[in-house]
C-alpha cells in the first residue's frame, strides 16, 4: 500500500481582466506566471505563483455569469482570503505600499509573527504575513 500524497496546486480566484490581474500580480506582488494559454472559447489557463518555494499558486478565472460578477473582490465576504507568507515582512510592506497597495489596518506583532490585512485590486482581503522564528 502506498502512502497517500497530495498537495493544493492552485485556488482560484474570479477576475474582470486577465491581463490587469496578470500586471498586478506580477508586477505589484511579484508572483510568477507560469501558465497563460488562450483556448477557443476566449478563457485562458492562467496559473501564477508566489516567489520561493510555493507550490500553491492562483489561478486566475475570468467572470462571467453575474453571479461571478458580484463575486469578485468579495469571494470570502468580509474575512481574509489568502494569506501571503514573506521572510521579510518590511521589505514587501514597504514595496507594495510603494505600488500603491490599500494596507486596512497597520501593521502589528502577534504571538506568532508580524502580520497586515491588505486588499488586492479587487478587494479581496489578504494577510501579508512574516512568521516569528519558532
């Protein structure tokens, strides 16, 4: 019997634009892009990753229908959706606030580590999150 293996390879996530996601992404939180096929039917693959040793990335899922439509920016309603784990929470804090980031509350040291909620450019809530040293 072999042992079970299994990883999260990507969550999605819904988008107006593929391209304005893609240049956020890239350019304002440094992910990679990975994959980006066009199909026939105008959707696209598109799979992008965090710096480092990742192996959950986003997919991005263009909305279409109308309740994808009112379902971007609010996918987890009003809690965090994705929590962004850094080695140096101030070196990315200042860079992103640099990029024109939105940080919804300051900074603060926890139990645990060093942790702000931001929003992405479509308001979904993420943690940008520098674990403590155990």
């Amino acid at each position: 019997m072999t042992d079970r293996i299994q990883s999260l390879n990507a969550v999605g996530i819904l988008v107006d634009d593929y391209d304005e996601a893609i240049t956020y992404f890239t350019e304002v939180l440094h992910f990679t892009l990975l994959a980006n096929e066009k199909h026939k039917n105008g959707l696209r693959w598109v799979l992008l990753h965090p710096p480092g040793l990742s192996s959950t990335g986003i997919m991005l899922n263009l909305a279409r229908s109308k309740m994808d439509k009112i379902a971007v920016g609010n996918q987890a309603g009003d809690q965090v959706l994705f929590v962004l784990q850094t080695n140096d929470f101030w070196r990315d804090y200042e860079f992103m606030k640099s990029q024109g980031v939105e940080f919804i509350e300051a900074p603060r040291d926890e139990d645990y580590g060093t942790v702000a909620i931001f929003e992405d450019l479509y308001g979904n809530k993420w943690d940008l999150l520098q674990v403590k040293d155990a």
